[in-house]
C-alpha cells in the first residue's frame, strides 16, 4: 500500500481511487448546496483554488461567465483540460498567503481581475486577501467561503509525532474581521468540524503527500516508521478518524 501512495502521483484534487480507504463525515450545512442557490441568481462566478477542476466540474449550476483560478502548478493543467472545453476559463496565480498569519488590510498578491469582476466569489479551503475580495466584487456582490481550521496537530498525533508549536487560530472570528476591515458585512455563517477517516496507512500517505503543509517535511520514506505503527493500529482497531474544526461564512459588499 505505501509503494502504491509513492508511486500514484498526485493530480488534482481527487481522492476517488482511494474509495472507502478515505471517508469524510458530513459537515452540519451542505456548500455545494449554497453555492448553487446563489450561482442560479448571478450572472458570473469566480471559483478560487479549483485544484483540478473537479468540484467545479460537478457542479449542478454555473453562470454562462465562470472563471476558475489555481496557484499550484500541477493543477493548472489538469484544471485547464477539464474545465475549458466547458467554456470555464483557468487562470494560474501566485496564493494568497495564509490567512493567519496575514496582516489585517494586506493587498498583495493581487488577483488578476479588473475591480467590480464579479458578482460571486466562491472560495473552498483556500487562502484569500479579504482587500482582493472587496475589490473584484461588483458592488452588492458575494462572497462564501468553506475554511478548515486548526493547527493539523491531530495528523501529527496519529503518526505519533510530537506537536509542533500551534499557528495562529484560524476561525470564523478572524475571518469576519479581515473581511469588515475591507468593508464587508458578513451576513452568515456556521462553525462545524470535518472529520476524515483512514483505513490504511496507504490512504493516509498519499493524502498527506497532497496536502504537504498539514506534516511539514513528509516523506514515506523518512516516516515509514511511523506509517508502520500507523498500518497495524488500523488493523487492530478499525479506520483512524482525524479531525479538524470547519466553518463556513457569506459576505457580501455593500451596493
């Protein structure tokens, strides 16, 4: 299994060659949900950090205008072959820094978008510049977001490592004031808590292959110890469930 999670290269953001060896938990609100209400009623959508196009892809709703942007290279590509022969334009673009450690009011990188661009701004577990939102919405305009918080110590955890120092809090009351220092008035939101559960230590490798920030350092390899204990703690007691606290917010600009 671990042979399998070096080889498989990580493409995008699908996980469906894994089945049940990963499985998240719902979360209390259904975002592909809100994002569709609100997508039937504007005439534009801008999605940020498509990764490979595949959410946006199976999306029920979009605008004739939709526009797709992705700042890791390899996922550039995949997006562009997936979404453009359906009219959905991939920009690549330089991320926006971690919203924890931002200054409040921070303008930089750009997007690259002309100001009032859009009527919808869609944002799934990517970092953002609350300035850079304000600005490329037209006025009256929206933007919702789904966030996962936390400092990934849990992962940390479950390989038996020691906790690393905790990064500043991500939440939903950090996320509303970068947004009303810009002007905007967050109207919604929800907190909540993501779970995702691992049948092997292969699942777990390869997830974390993809997502290499949450264990810095990460290498089957230099952790095959680790993976080891991880594997025969699956097959003693079942699936290892991790989780991380979630929330969801809309904000909208004033007209």
């Amino acid at each position: 299994m671990l042979a399998e999670a070096e080889e498989r290269p990580v493409v995008g953001w699908d996980f469906t060659w894994l089945g049940e060896r990963i499985s998240t938990k719902r979360l209390p609100w259904n975002f592909e949900r809100i994002v569709i209400a609100h997508s039937r009623r504007s005439p534009d959508l801008l999605d940020m950090g498509t990764g490979g196009g595949e959410w946006l892809s199976t999306l029920e709703h979009r605008p004739l205008r939709t526009v797709a942007t992705e700042a890791w290279p390899p996922s550039v590509e995949i997006a562009r072959t997936r979404l453009e022969p359906m009219g959905i334009s991939v920009v690549a673009l330089e991320a926006a820094p971690d919203n924890a450690e931002q200054k409040i009011g921070e303008t930089q990188p750009q997007l690259p978008f002309a100001d009032g661009s859009f009527s919808l701004v869609v944002n799934r577990h990517e970092s953002f510049l609350a300035a850079e939102i304000a600005r490329v919405l037209a006025p009256a305009g929206t933007f919702l977001t789904q966030q996962v918080g936390g400092d990934y110590n849990e992962f940390r955890d479950a390989l038996g490592l020691g906790a690393k120092k905790p990064r500043l809090l991500w939440d939903r009351e950090l996320a509303t004031r970068q947004l009303e220092a810009v002007g905007m008035e967050v109207v919604e939101g929800e907190d909540g808590a993501e779970e995702i559960s691992f049948a092997d230590a292969g699942a777990l490798a390869w997830y974390l292959k993809a997502i290499p920030w949450v264990v810095e350092g990460f290498s089957i390899a230099s952790h095959r110890a680790q993976l080891d204990r991880f594997q025969a703690r699956c097959e003693t007691s079942g699936p290892v469930t991790i989780g991380q606290p979630a929330f969801w917010l809309k904000a909208v600009r004033a007209a």
